[in-house]
C-alpha cells in the first residue's frame, strides 16, 4: 500500500514540473534572456558544488582553489544579474 501511494506523490510531482514546463514554453521569450537563464542557472549549480566541496576539504591548497572558484562563480553572478 505504501508503494501505491509512493507512486501516486512522484506521479504529481511530473505532472507538476511538466504543466510548468508547457506553461513557460508558451511564452515566448527572447533567445539571449533563454541563454542568460541557463548560464545563471549552470552558474548557481556550480557555485552550490563548490560550496559543499569547501565545506568537505582537507587540504588547504584544494581549499583555497575552491574559494578562488567561488569567488569567479560570484562575480560572473553579478555580472549576469546587472545585464
């Protein structure tokens, strides 16, 4: 029985992502806002990565090679924000 409701919860939950998807296809939108979306959107995944690794590294190098990363990761942010 828990499986049958398991089930039924991840199906509304694709019927849910999927009505959004129709409903964001449906306007139309400018091919460089489309691309600018997407970048920031890589650009936030990323940082997020970057931020568990910081948070789970041992050495000091790799570290500081993380917070580098993450302080590209922001700026290229801010760029793409005030755009």
């Amino acid at each position: 029985m828990a499986r049958g409701w398991e089930s039924k919860g991840v199906e509304s939950q694709i019927e849910a992502v999927e009505s959004r998807r129709t409903a964001s296809q449906r306007v139309a939108r400018p091919e460089e806002q489309v691309r600018l979306e997407r970048e920031r959107e890589s650009l936030r995944l990323s940082r997020k990565r970057v931020l568990h690794d910081i948070e789970t590294a041992t050495h000091a190098r790799y570290r500081e090679q993380l917070e580098a990363a993450l302080r590209y990761l922001d700026s290229r942010l801010q760029e793409l924000s005030s755009e």
